[in-house]
C-alpha cells in the first residue's frame, strides 16, 4: 500500500528540521576577506575560520516568520501579480486570446509542414526558446511567475497540462539561465571576481546554451506529446480541473462591446506614456557593464499602444486588455533590460495593470477591491509556500554552517587529476545550489575559491566560470530552497513531489551534458578559455 505523499508544507517543515539537525552536527565556520601575499603580489581572498557552531532548535519556528522577512519582495510580489490577474480574468479577456489563438493556429495546421506533428509542438518549442534566450541573456527568474499564471491555462486548452505550462516557461528559463551567454547576474559577477574580461569565451558558451537546450526541449516534447495524446497520464491531471473549471473548453467568447469608459482609459493611459518618453527619448539595453546604441524604445512602444488601442477599441474592450496586457509584457522586458527594474518595479507594473483593466470593464471601486482581494486569497498558498522554503536556509544560515559545508567540500578536490577536478568541483557547486540559490551569493562564495584552486592545479579560470554557471543552473529546477521555483508551482497548483517525478530525470540528464560539456574546457584548446 503506497503512503499519502505529505503535503508540501509538511515536507518544507521536515527540511527545515533537518537542517536544524545538522547544525548539532556541524562544526561552524565563516570566511573572512584578508589581503595575501601571493607571489609577492597582495590580493584579497576569503579565509576560512573555524568558529562555534549556532545550533538550532526552538529556531525551527522562528525560521518561518525569518523566511517571511528576508521573502517580503518575492511574497508581495506574487500577491500583487494574483490580484491584478484575477480583475483581468473577471473581464474575460484570456479566454478571447486564448481561444482566438487557438483558433487561429489551427487554420494553418493543414499546411504540409504540420499535418503530421500539428501546429502545437511548433508553439511549444517557440515559446520555450523565447524564455530560453530571456534566461541566457538578463537572467530571467523571478519575473517567470507573471507569464505562468498566462501560460499554464494555454497549455491546458491545448490539450497539455500544467506541469507542460510551467515548463515551457520556468525549465526554459531555468536551462537559459544555466547555459548563460550574457547574463551579468551569474556571468558577469564570476568573471569580475575571477579577474576575466566581461562575457569572455562567449562563442563556447553560446555552443553549450544550443547544446543544453536541444537536449531539453527533445524531452520536454516528448512529454508534452504524451500527454497530448493521453491526458489522464498526467499526474496532475485531476489537479488541473482547477484551470479546467476557470477556462473551460468550449464556452463562447463573451460579447463584444466597448464601453466608453475604456476610451477614457486608453486616453489616460497614452497621456502617461507619452510623458514617460519624452522624459526617456532614449534607451540603452544593457548587458553587465556592456551598453548597447540607445535607441528610442519607449516613443515607439507607445506609439504603438497608440495606434493599437484605436484599432482594438474598435473591435471590442476584450481586445484592448489583451493589447494592455502584451504591452504589459513588453514594457516589462525594456525595464528590466533597459532600465534595470525588479521585481517592486514589475509588480507596480502589473498592479496598475489590473486596475486600468477593470476600469475599462466600467468596474466601480468597491468591485476593484473585491476581485483583488479575491485573487489574493486564491493565490496565498503560493505566496506562503515561499515564505516557509526560505526558512531553510534561514536555519543554516543562523547556525553558521554554510561555509563549512562549503570549505569541507573544496578540500575535498586537493590532489585530483584535471577531468576529476573539474567534476568535483561540478557536483560541489551543484551541491552549494542546494542551499544557497542566490546566483550572486554563490559566486561570492565560490569563486574566490575556484579562480585560485584553477590556478594551482592549471585549469582555465573560464572553466571554473563555466563550472559555476551550470552547478547554479540546473539544480534550481529542484531545490525547494528556491522562492521562485516554489512561487511558480504554487500558482500552478503543483505539488512539489509531483513536479520532481517529471524534472528530475530532466535535471540529472543536464547534468551529465554539462559534465560533458566541461571536459573540452581542460582537453582541448578553446577561443577565451
């Protein structure tokens, strides 16, 4: 007899426990920063020390309300995002995009090319790269958990499920950000520690990105083709009702019309915009330190919100939400590329979203609040799920025993031979990622003890680089430690058991294709390694 899998809370709180246990077990430790004399040249470098242990107990409890603390953005951040969408979904207005798309796309699903697969692994495979090379160039990762609450429904009208929805959009990200060209939150912070020139070796890393994901996206094909043709072998199949009973398959548009309280919106909203740019005439998209040519990105995005608002006005409200919506997008991706925006600045973006949204459905005030706090409450648990995960590391942290985790696992790699090493050095911060998800934090962390280890037993600093870009990548697909991964099948109403039966064959692939990939990079003569 099969035991009932505990509940996703229950199993955050046993590793919780668990990791209140090991700091009984585990010596303490901290590094320092002090200047060595290295070669007769002073450097700074992080030291290890020995201290006393913190051991936890009664801090169990406490690292809840912590982990609530140290999440406030990220939890904020999904609350805001589950009420602005749930005033959208009120209007309807997903279910006539998502049913004109579907519409459309099968009036070209007779064209030779789909007759045999149809139209949707196309759409699959599209979207996939779309977030891929979001992953790979700025890093996307909290700003996923906006797009899964819109894709999921898509993938389920489909024919897919959920686990499909959330893959096309976080595991996307999740591989571009592992097999990262540009990306200067992971690559350009180890390479400014390892003393690298900024985004060097990039043709290597652009050939492990296509590498990665076409390995991938074969398997996630071949799982979003299974359940298309059988959807009961979804494991989240009856869990998916949920999306099923909020969009469901064959209900009619709802009809159309265009109050003309939506044309006072239209108007207000290209009022705003049109101040914004003429304040930014001007973009750079940044990559690290690296600017491009500025362009004039916000006059044409609005101008385009101009001219697309009178053509969807026309037609119906419906067609301006979606059009609100896309540029919501849109805009989204110029702050955080152009203008470095995160998640307060995302989450503002959506909020007003969401009120312009009901506005223009000639909702009152009070009807605003209602649905708001409506998508709140349906979207707490997962705002919640972050909370507790974080309160792992929260217990490691207060109990000082990262960095000894961390020193004892570099030790370890003394007196090995090149290829050994670098695997050593692989699962090591395959490991780290387990615990601390921070991409930033690891390589503080790591690579001041990578770039000179490299150097003493002649690897490449850009191996050690590249060694730290695939150890944070995959594994965030599995830690319960990540607040964005918990965030993301939260809304998607997956339980975190359910999602490691399908991810973890994926991530243990990856990490032999990465370990694959890392071999060239101590073999072989390779252009900026």
């Amino acid at each position: 007899m099969i035991k009932k899998i505990p509940h996703t809370f229950v199993m955050i709180f046993y590793l919780t426990v668990i990791a209140a246990v090991l700091t009984w077990i585990i010596p303490g430790g901290h590094y320092t920063e002090e200047t060595v004399t290295v070669n007769g040249i002073a450097q700074k470098q992080l030291v290890f020390h020995y201290t006393e242990n913190v051991k936890q107990w009664w801090q169990v409890f406490a690292s809840l309300y912590n982990g609530f603390v140290k999440q406030a953005g990220i939890i904020v951040f999904i609350m805001l995002i589950g009420g602005a969408f749930w005033i959208m979904n009120s209007s309807r207005a997903i279910d006539v995009g998502i049913n004109t798309f579907i519409n459309r796309a099968r009036k070209v699903a007779h064209y030779r090319i789909f007759r045999k697969t149809g139209i949707e692994p196309f759409i699959l495979a599209f979207v996939w790269i779309v977030f891929s090379v979001f992953g790979a160039v700025f890093g996307m990762s909290e700003e996923t958990i906006a797009f899964v609450i819109m894709l999921v429904p898509l993938a389920i009208k489909m024919g897919y499920d959920s686990i499909t929805g959330v893959s096309m959009v976080y595991v996307a990200a999740a591989v571009g950000f592992a097999g990262a060209i540009l990306n200067p939150f992971t690559i350009g912070v180890a390479q400014g520690i390892a003393g690298l020139p900024l985004f060097s070796g990039i043709e290597y890393r652009s050939l492990c990105w296509l590498v990665i994901n076409i390995t991938s996206l074969i398997i996630f094909l071949r799982y979003a083709s299974k359940i298309k043709k059988n959807p009961h072998r979804s494991t989240v199949y009856e869990i998916d009702s949920y999306w099923r009973k909020h969009h469901p398959e064959g209900q009619g548009n709802p009809e159309y019309h265009t109050p003309r309280r939506a044309w006072y919106v239209f108007f207000l909203i290209s009022l705003v915009l049109i101040v914004f740019s003429i304040q930014h005439t001007t973009t750079a998209l940044n990559f690290g330190d690296i600017a491009s040519a500025r362009f004039p990105l916000m006059p044409v995005l609005t101008a385009l919100f101009i001219i697309a608002g009178v053509f969807s006005l026309r037609k119906s409200v419906h067609f301006f939400l979606l059009q609100l919506l896309l540029f919501t997008i849109l805009f989204l991706i110029a702050g955080v590329m152009g203008y470095q925006w995160y998640i307060m600045e995302i989450a503002t973006l959506f909020l007003a979203m969401g009120i312009f949204a009901g506005l223009a459905m000639k909702k009152s005030p009070d009807e605003l609040v209602k649905l708001f706090l409506e998508g709140i409450r349906d979207i707490l648990p997962a705002a919640l799920v972050v909370g507790l995960a974080r309160g792992i590391t929260v217990i490691l942290e207060d109990g000082q025993v990262i960095d000894t985790i961390l020193y004892s696992l570099s030790e370890s790699m003394h007196g090995l031979n090149n290829i050994t090493t670098i695997g050593a050095m692989y699962l090591f911060q395959s490991c780290i990622n387990l615990v601390v998800v921070s991409g930033s934090a690891q390589a503080a962390l790591t690579m001041p003890i990578f770039a000179p280890l490299s150097d003493l037993i002649g690897l490449s600093r850009q191996a050690a680089v590249l060694v730290y870009q695939f150890g944070d990548g995959f594994t965030n697909m599995i830690t319960p430690a990540s607040a964005v991964l918990m965030g993301v099948l939260g809304i998607a109403r997956i339980p975190y058991e359910k999602w490691v039966r399908w991810v973890f064959p994926l991530v243990m692939i990856l990490i032999v294709v990465g370990f694959l990939l890392l071999i060239p990079t101590v073999t072989m003569e390779i252009r900026g390694f």
